[in-house]
C-alpha cells in the first residue's frame, strides 16, 4: 500500500487563511488584512524597494519621505485586501456579489461579444479582479475564462484552480498549451481575463511603459489578430466593502502589416491604456515584482537614494499571468 502524500505546508496555509477569511466578520476582517499586509510590508525589504520604484514611476507626483512610506504601506495594505476578498467571494451569496460591485463600461463587453469571437480583457494586477469575473457570471451570465501562472508545489495551484471553478471560472494554467486553450475559449465566446501589465515567460515584446523600456506579453495582441476577439482594456479597483470595474474603449486591432509589427503596435497602445487605468489608483497596483530592466540593475538602486526581454508572437503566452505567485 502506498503511503498518502503529504499536503505541503503552503497549501495548508492558505486552506487555513480562506477559512478565516470567510468566517471572520467583512469589516474587521479587512481591517485586520490590511494591518498584516503592512507589516509584511515592512519585513520585506527588497519588494518594498520595488514599490517604491513602481510608485515613482506610476504616481503623476514626485514622491519622497513620510508620503513615499504611506504610499508604500497603502500597496500592501491592498494586496492583503485583495487576498481577503478573494478568499471570501465563495461563501458570499449571489446578492451580495452583485450588490458590491459597480461599473461603468459594461456595455463594451456586451457588444463585443454580439461578434461571438470572444472578448479578451487585457487588465493589470489591480484590485479583486476575481471579484469582477464573478459579478460576470452571475449578473450576466457571462462565461469567463483566465490564464494563470502555473504554481509550485502542484498543489497549490490545484487549490487556486478549485477556487476559481468555485466562481465560475475555467482556468488554464500558463504553458506550453495555454495559447491553443486560450483560443479555444474564445471560440466559446468567453471573457477570457488576461493579466497584461507583466511579462512572466514566452513571447513578450519591448513598449514603452510608464516612460521606461521594457517587455510585455505579446498575447493579447497575438490572440485578437489572430481570432477576432475585442481587445478591452480593464480595471477592477477597490473600495470599503467591495469594488469598481472600468472597461475602456477596444484597442484598435486591425493588420497593417506584418505579424510581429502588428503585435508591437497593438501592444504599445495597449500599455498607454494600461497606464491610464493604474494611474486612476496606483496604490492599488499589485506589482511587487521587478518589471522594469533598471528594477534589477544594482546601479539603478543607488540612483534612486535612500527613498527609494525582445521577443516575437507566438501563440504559447497568451498573457501576463494572475497573481499567485505574491
């Protein structure tokens, strides 16, 4: 008889903190969330500084001193928000879901899914964006599909994948296969969440973003010239007691030449309003990653103070990855 596998501490963790989360009282619960977010916050010294990097290129204002830490303490506060919510959607009730979001720009995705090609919406790591997939499913019976980045150990990313079915969601895992399984959805004529603002593997192409060079996926851009699918640009944004999705005007995505010129082009335009989303709550952006190629240049680091990858199309990286890794 073979012996049982152990479930691996991490993924006991999180069973655990779901739990929590869905028993403990909303308000307080998140009040409590937001105090350890920030005191993670300050135990980790080397995200903090690329915090501080993102919000110096994300904020309109210059930032220094006793703001910079506020600033600082407010990213982390929301990323622990954004776990308490998540971990609570499936024990909440359809009414309640629906009552604590609000939009503007729904019709955007209603009409482009009248094409029946699928919408492909290109947001980044900001706010409860899992919130909003299930206020899809259940306000108006939206099939909705995401791409997310493969886990280690396995089985956490098996946790993660049972929490999204929970709401709704089909899921596939970033991959080798995951642009075929992308396209597919789309043929299924799904909303198909694709986090866009990082580039994690595959193909990427080189946009300027926030006044800086750097890679982001091709994806999004490969997947609508390729499928026809609507290329909407997409924020969810938090707020005491639920959240507020934003769907801006399609992103142009007409060929006018060849594939890996279009990409660039369409992934360009897509950054611009990338930048316009974050920057409406740039405390609320969930990057604690390097992002930038300065983000991992030790000389950069001490420009700053004491404040403070070219690739082509391919259907093989249909997008930045949703926010598992932390």
């Amino acid at each position: 008889m073979r012996p049982m596998k152990k479930t691996p501490r991490i993924v006991i963790a999180f069973r655990f903190a779901a739990w929590l989360a869905r028993v403990v009282p909303a308000r307080p619960g998140a009040m409590v969330a937001r105090t350890m977010g920030r005191i993670v916050g300050y135990m980790d010294g080397d995200r903090r500084r690329i915090v501080e990097k993102t919000l110096r290129r994300s904020r309109s204002s210059d930032l220094g001193g006793a703001e910079m830490r506020r600033s600082v303490d407010a990213v982390f506060a929301s990323y622990a928000d954004y776990y308490f919510h998540s971990f609570r959607l499936p024990a909440m009730t359809p009414d309640q879901v629906i009552a604590g979001f609000t939009e503007e720009g729904y019709e955007l995705i209603a009409e482009a899914r009248e094409a029946g090609n699928g919408v492909i919406m290109a947001m980044p790591h900001l706010g409860s964006w899992e919130w909003a997939a299930h206020w899809l499913t259940l306000r108006h019976e939206v099939p909705v599909g995401c791409v997310v980045e493969t886990l280690e150990p396995p089985e956490l990313f098996d946790w993660y994948r049972g929490l999204r079915d929970s709401l709704g969601m089909k899921v596939v895992g970033l991959g080798p296969g995951a642009g075929t399984e992308t396209m597919a959805m789309l043929r299924e004529n799904r909303a198909v969440c694709l986090p866009s603002d990082r580039h994690v593997g595959g193909a990427g192409v080189e946009v300027e973003f926030f006044g800086e060079r750097t890679m982001l996926p091709a994806g999004p851009a490969t997947l609508a010239l390729r499928t026809g699918a609507v290329l909407l640009p997409i924020a969810v944004y938090d707020h005491p007691g639920g959240c507020h999705g934003v769907v801006r005007p399609a992103v142009p995505t007409v060929r006018e030449g060849r594939l890996r010129d279009d990409v660039t082009r369409i992934t360009q335009l897509l950054a611009t309003e990338l930048e316009v989303l974050i920057s409406r709550a740039p405390e609320q952006w969930h990057l604690l990653q390097p992002n930038w190629p300065s983000d991992r240049d030790p000389q950069a680091d001490r420009s700053d103070g004491p404040g403070s990858d070219a690739g082509g199309a391919s259907e093989n990286a249909p997008g930045g990855s949703a926010r598992d890794d932390g």
